[in-house]
C-alpha cells in the first residue's frame, strides 16, 4: 500500500505535465520571418518572381495549426497574387510551390483530370490500339496514317499539363489544332479524303472494340473520379426534376450556414442551402446548355443524389451510357455508309482512341454533345431528325451552333424545303428544350440563362490558350486583339461553308463539321484536351471513310444503302429517305 502511494506522488507530476503540454499549442518552430525567405528562396518561386520589380512584392505567412504548415502568399501590385505555397514547420521544406496561372487554377498544378488513364502503360495501349487498329500498315508512310499521328500528337501537349508546365503544354497543343483544321478544310473543299484502309479482318476489329469496351468499363467504374462539370450535371438534373430552373440556382458558398468539416487550408465544401438542404458548392456549374443537365435525368431517376460531391454513380452512369451512345453512333454511321468493315473500324476509332477515355475517366459532359452529333450525322438525309440532333447538341454545348448553317443547308443550298424542315426541328426541339423558363418570368430566366452561359464564356479569363497570357507578367505577348479579329472571321466562314460547296456529299459534311469545331477550340479562351473528343467523331469520319461517304475518286468496299446519288445529296423525292424527310 505505501508502495503505491510512492508511486502515485512520482507519477502524478509527469501526468500533469504531459496533460499541461497536450493541452498547449506547441510553439512554431519557425518564425513568420524565416517561413517567408524559404519559400522566397525555392529555385521554382525565385525564377518566377523575377518578372516582377522586387518594390512590388507583398508576402503574407500565416501558420496552419491543423498540420502546423505555413501558408505563403506573394502579391504584386497589379498582378495581384503571383505565388503561393507550403512551408513544412517542422522540416522547413517547401512542400508546395505554385506560380503564374497555377496560383488560380489548381488544374494548372498537374493531372487533376482522367485519373489512371494518365498513367503511361495505360495511355501507350490505347494509342497503340487505335493506330495499328486502323492505320494503313501496307503503306506506313501514308497520308491516313499521318493523320491517325496527328490525333495522337495530343498526347504531347497533355503530357505538359500533367506536370504543370502550361504555356509549353498550349502552344504544343496549337499544333496538331492548326493541322487538323487544315486537314479537314481541305478535304471539306476537294471532296478527297486519303486512301488505304485497315489490314485487320473485321473480327479481328470488333474483338478488339468488345475487349476495349469493357476495358474502359472498369476504368470509368473503379478507377475514376467525377469533376466539377460532372458533378454539375447531376445538381442541374436534380433541380429540373423538381421543376426548377437550374440557372442562377445552383449551390453556392458562403451561405452563412456550413454543414461540413474545413479542409486543411480552412475552406469549406458542404453549405446548406437556400432549400435548407446541405449541398456541396459549385457555383458556377451552371454554365452548360439545359439538354446537358437533362441528360444526366436518368442516371439520376436510378441512383438519386445526396446532395454531396461524393462517389456521384449517377454520373458514372450517365458517362458510360453516352459513350456508348458515341460509339453506337459511329457503328450505325459505318453500317449504313460502308457496311460491316466501316462499323467495325469506326466503333474501333472510338474505343480505342484515348481522349476519349480521358473525357470517360474525369467523368464530363463532353460526350453528350458529340453523341448527338452523331446521331444527327446518321440522320443526316432525314431533315428533321438532322435539325433536332442539331438542337441537342447546340443545347449541351454552346459550341454546336457554329455547325447549324451548314447542317441547315445540306445537302444543297437549293433544298429550300429540306432547310425549312429542318428549322422548324430545331426550333421545336430548342423550345422543347428551354421549357423550364416557363417555370418564372420568361424574360427573367432568358436574361438569367444568358448571363450564366453566353455572358460567363465571353468574359472568361484562363491561361489554357494563346489568347489570354499577358495578364500574367511584361513580356508574355498579348494576342487578345488577334482573338477578336479572328473570331467573326469564324462565323463568317461558317455561313461561308453553308453555301459553298453548293452541293456537298457526307464526307465533306463530316470533314466541314469537323473543320468548324476545331477552328472554334482554336479560338477559345479556355481550351481543355477534354474538348477533342467534340470534333474527333468527324475528323474520324474524314480519314477513315473517305470512299464510303463519297470522296471523289475514291471506290468504296461496299455503298451506301440508300444510293449512289445519296451520297452527292441527290436523292430523288421518292426514295425512302427523302420520304420520311417530306413527311416531317
């Protein structure tokens, strides 16, 4: 019994000394001072900061007490901040050190998209794939194969990105851009697309594509996460389906109420809202067209919504059934120009090309659009079905109105009642897909729908392109008055192209429609490699079926099953396909 008493008095001191230490901060290890000139000091923070005039500098530290960090900032007069990052308290190593356009934007600072798909062993099997697949292996030196490399080349650029190395990463990704563009204006112009075709016997390309499909299953359903334009289809769905309008509704921050722990830099994600609802934020989600939140209505009737930024299977969903969707299209297209070998190849291109994964793996509406486009191609001798599949697609994406004038005049520009058809679709179809302004003041929620997505995409500031890199520092060159004069000449070429060829056959079709969308993600402010997958369905269609879809000179396997005259648009009043137009 003494013994324990002895104990007792020897232990007591030493448990109320650990609990008077664990109950106190311990001190910084490091001095506000010293944080400063470390992370001044980093090889990275030092080279960037020598573009600004050291008078102007302003460095802010505050030290994290959730995981005793230092968080830098470093301002520049009008530049505003220009570098920031994380010095270690204990080891007094910096941790993190982000400069120029990745201070802003996060997706600058690395691959923050497609998850494992970036990984190398991944991305050379799909390349490889989809270039021994499909290239002409007879003649290697080939004018097709070097397009299929030019669709690869992006790779390059994406690389860039990935390790945060941005103005590298756009103007490698101009490249391939301005050469596609070219490609495709050219064969849109001649009616040529280049010869040859896959040596691989039709089984042999629709084992592959069944291999691929469910490769990229997997990949999307256990090995991928869901971004904020993911994420923002669901929010819009959810608002739809309970009848609202989606545009200047969605989950803000700030809301005075949060409903979620602080991340390690103090923001929080999850406010409850103005439905009294505890919802993720993403306030700026509601930038796309209305046909792109209805399209995630299904995924969203199956696998509902918690109202969080959590694992989201109603995207997934909706991801994997519109890449399907593009896939099928793309078969369907092949089936009825060039029978069972052109299916076969085109689903193949799709399956195999890997930006289109790269749009499957970050979980993104950029499928949605081009889907449509598909579809509407395989309608394309249909009037109505064309205009209405025009209309999905320009109201998923804004950037499908550049191709309606020259779907509107095709096949001829003398087609005046085949143009009258398909206008009265496209209006129908835009009033179908507007209905929800109904629900309030017309005038009010076409003024709301226009600030959020028109007015929001014309004021847009981003490094990922040419266009807006003299925000950054004195000697990046300032191109903005060369965007502005370029992009009406854009529209103008795009009535041009309506009118002229005057008659044009599928394949100029597709290579035009293609031509147009690339010059568009030229001329973008913000251009994402998630946007190749908008064109890649038509610059395919372009290399790969050149003879099927009508290209002069050119003799294809098998013909259109409409007719030899359908592919140059004369399709006579009384054939099935021009019926079914009439009767629209």
């Amino acid at each position: 019994m003494r013994a324990c008493a002895v104990a007792v008095i020897l232990v007591a001191p030493v448990l109320a000394f650990g609990a008077t230490t664990a109950g106190a901060a311990l001190p910084p290890r490091l001095s506000e001072g010293q944080a400063k000139r470390i992370f001044l000091a980093d090889a990275k923070v030092a080279s960037w900061l020598r573009h600004y005039p050291r008078s102007t500098w302003v460095t802010t530290a505050a030290l994290r007490s959730s995981d005793r960090r230092w968080q830098v900032h470093v301002f520049s007069g009008a530049a505003g901040e220009v570098a920031t990052g994380l010095v270690d308290d204990t080891s007094g190593a910096v941790l993190e050190a982000w400069t120029g356009p990745q201070v802003a934007w996060p997706l600058a600072r690395g691959p923050g998209l497609g998850g494992v798909i970036n990984h190398a062993d991944i991305w050379l099997v799909f390349c490889a794939v989809f270039l021994l697949g499909l290239g002409d292996l007879r003649r290697p030196l080939s004018l097709r194969n070097l397009d299929l490399v030019a669709l690869l080349a992006f790779s390059v650029p994406l690389w860039y990105f990935n390790h945060g190395r941005v103005f590298a990463g756009v103007v490698l990704m101009t490249l391939p851009l301005l050469y596609l563009l070219a490609r495709c204006a050219w064969i849109g112009v001649t009616n040529r697309g280049p010869g040859g075709g896959s040596v691989l016997p039709v089984w042999a390309l629709v084992l592959a594509t069944f291999f691929l499909v469910g490769f990229r299953v997997e990949l999307n359903h256990g090995r991928s996460g869901v971004i904020d334009v993911g994420y923002a289809g669901v929010i819009g769905a959810d608002l739809i389906g309970h009848g609202q309008d989606p545009y200047g509704r969605f989950p803000v921050r700030d809301t005075g109420k949060p409903c979620g722990p602080a991340n390690a830099d103090g923001t929080i994600n999850d406010w409850v809202q103005a439905n009294g609802r505890c919802e993720s934020a993403n306030p700026l989600g509601d930038t796309y067209g209305p046909v792109s939140y209805m399209s995630y209505l299904p995924g969203l009737w199956l696998f509902g919504w918690s109202g969080k930024w959590d694992t989201l299977p109603a995207v997934h969903f909706t991801t994997l059934l519109f890449d399907v969707l593009a896939l099928l299209g793309l078969a369907a297209v092949g089936l009825r120009y060039g029978g069972a070998r052109l299916a076969a190849v085109l689903a193949l291109a799709w399956a195999a090309y890997p930006f289109t994964q790269y749009v499957s793996s970050s979980n993104t509406n950029d499928a949605i659009m081009p889907a449509f486009l598909i579809w509407g191609f395989w309608a394309a001798t249909w009037d109505a079905g064309r205009g209405a599949f025009a209309a999905l697609a320009s109201w998923t994406k804004l950037a499908s109105l550049i191709v309606v004038p020259l779907w509107l005049t095709y096949p001829s520009v003398r087609e005046r009642r085949g143009a009258l058809v398909f206008a009265l679709a496209f209006a129908i179809t835009s009033a179908l897909a507007f209905w929800m302004l109904l629900l309030g003041n017309p005038l009010h929620e076409a003024h709301v729908f226009y600030e959020r997505t028109f007015r929001i995409q014309f004021d847009r500031r981003s490094p990922f392109s040419l266009w807006d890199w003299a925000q950054y520092h004195v000697g990046l060159p300032d191109l903005k008055w060369l965007q502005h004069v370029l992009q009406p000449l854009l529209v103008a070429a795009a009535v041009a192209v309506a009118f002229l060829p005057r008659r044009k056959t599928p394949l100029q079709l597709a290579a035009l429609t293609g031509a147009l969308l690339v010059a568009f993600e030229l001329l973008l402010t913000h251009w994402s490699a998630l946007y190749i997958s908008w064109f890649f369905p038509f610059v395919a269609l372009a290399v790969l079926a050149g003879a099927e879809l009508g290209g002069c000179g050119q003799t294809p396997s098998t013909r259109d099953p409409v007719s030899s005259a359908s592919l140059h648009g004369d399709v006579p009043a009384s054939s099935p396909v021009r019926a079914g137009a009439s009767d629209a």
